[in-house]
C-alpha cells in the first residue's frame, strides 16, 4: 500500500529520477545475490523501503517466528547490497511496534528500547528494531533515514481479514454485514484499546518531498496522525461512513495487544510533516477503494 502511494506521489511531483518498484517475481529479497545484480545493473542511488512481512494481530501471534526472521533477512540482504553498492539515500520505515509494551504516552523516539515489547507482535517488533538499529550504524557516514510510522490506512490496504490491520479489517466487515444485511458485527476485544492511523496518501506525499533530502532530518523520527481513537470509535467511525446501523458486539476473549500506541511527532513537525486528511475523510476514502477494487478479496 505505503509503495504503491510513494511511487504514484514521486511520478506526480515530477521527480526526474527513473522510478523502479519491482515486484517479488521481478526481485527477490530473500536472495542476496539478486539483489546486488539488481542495484548494480540499474545503479540505484536512493532506495525507499516498503517491503515486509506484515500482517494482523492474529498472524502475528501465529507465526512469531516468520515475522522475525523473514523480515531480518529481507533488511539485512537489501542494506548489506545498498551499502556495498554505496547508495546514497536509503530510508527505511519502521512500525510504532517497536516501542516498548506500557509504556508512557505519546511515545517518543528516545523511549526506543527501553522496556519489553508487546507479546502479540514481538517477532515483527524485534525485526524492525535490528533493521533501524542497521539503518543507524550507516547514517554516520551516509544519507541513510528511519522513519517510524503509526498503522496506516487508505486505498491499497489489505481488506484479507488473515493479514489486514484495524481499519481495513473493519471496512471489509461492514461492508459484507451491509451487504447482506446483517444485523450485527463482531468487533474483536472490548473495544477500548486505542490506536493512531494515517492516511497512506499523507505519509507518502511527505517521503516523495524528503527523499532527496534526507540529510536535513534526524536519524530516526516518528511519523504519525498526533491523534488516536480507540477501537469501538472506529467501529462507529466507518459504520457511519458506510451508513450501516447495525449493533457492534464485542468480543472480550479475542487479543487487542497494547492498550495505546500514540505517537510524538513532534520532531517530524519540526521537519515539514503536516499531515492534513481528516479521519473521516480518510475513511470514506478508503471504503470507495474497497467497493471499487476488493469487494471480492
């Protein structure tokens, strides 16, 4: 999704430079050796990285071990070819999983590793924590950025309820009790934990502005709305979004994870970030993009 809004941003803001998004058949980044060729053959001078395995709640409680070590190889493989091949600007993105479980609210960089991590998505957490830390051993010497992103959401989300976050696992299922008029939906948890999304559109308009400028921003810096809803609200936010009246029912013994994930992004403010879609334009958004291209996924 964060890809495919970065590039579309880049081509719209008439970048001189050649856009290359290989897809997996086209570049395997589990494969070492691929990747070298590839940055060589096409002498890649900023990279934006997007790719990983990602998932939901449940994914990620199933499989600790493929989110951890998948996505470690996919980091290490792409920076060891980068550095090798001495590109110039490298920016990596990071997930607000990588800050401590309980820990105090809004979350700032400095807090990185200084508790332990959420139970249901450590191996991802963990992942992304070696990948910043990679990202950083670099940037004394090279253009080389984190940026640590809260979830997103907008058009190209994942609507598969195995693998899609909050937001567009919401949307599918409002829209399919809508469909079928349903009287009911199931929300999973009590519905009072509390998470920031962002407009994907926001996020990549401020990466296509900075790419070429990474010098100019911290090491390492959060990225985020400033603004969390807890789950329940949601819920009613796209329910209202999608005109469905239908009875929300929680569902206490499903997972929920950390109790809050809000962001400061106050250091990203300083440095040009002004997100602007409100939460509710967003939505909207996002529910034309799954009635026009994932109704049946």
């Amino acid at each position: 999704m964060l890809g495919r809004a970065i590039s579309k941003s880049l081509q719209n803001s008439n970048d001189k430079h050649f856009i290359l998004k290989p897809a997996h058949s086209e570049l395997d980044l589990l494969d070492l050796g691929s990747i070298r060729l590839y940055l060589a053959k096409n002498e890649i001078d900023s990279i934006i990285h997007c790719a990983a395995l990602v998932g939901g709640i449940q994914a990620n409680i199933e499989n600790p071990f493929e989110y951890l070590n998948t996505n470690i190889r996919i980091d290490s493989n792409l920076m060891s070819a980068a550095r090798a091949q001495k590109v110039t600007n490298f920016l990596y993105i990071a997930s607000s999983c990588i800050y401590p479980a309980g820990t105090s609210q809004p979350m700032k960089e400095t807090q990185l590793l200084t508790g332990t991590l959420e139970e249901t998505n450590e191996g991802y957490a963990l992942a992304k924590i070696v990948g910043a830390k990679m990202v950083q051993a670099v940037a004394r010497s090279q253009n080389w950025r984190t940026l640590v992103l809260s979830n997103l959401y907008g058009p190209g989300d994942k609507y598969n309820l195995s693998e899609s976050h909050l937001v567009a696992a919401i949307i599918r299922k409002v829209m399919e009790a809508k469909g079928t008029n349903a009287q009911n939906i199931r929300m999973w948890g009590t519905g009072n934990v509390r998470r920031e999304f962002t407009f994907v559109n926001d996020v990549a308009g401020y990466v296509s502005r900075i790419i070429h400028n990474l010098d100019q921003i911290p090491h390492i810096m959060n990225l985020g709305s400033g603004v969390d809803y807890s789950v329940k609200e949601y819920y009613e936010l796209v329910c209202e979004a999608a005109d469905y009246s239908g009875e929300i029912i929680s569902d206490p013994t499903r997972p929920e994870g950390m109790r809050s994930k809000l962001m400061d992004s106050s250091i990203a403010h300083k440095n040009g970030w002004v997100p602007t879609t409100d939460i509710r334009v967003g939505i909207k958004l996002a529910i034309e993009d799954f009635s026009l291209n994932h109704r049946s996924v």
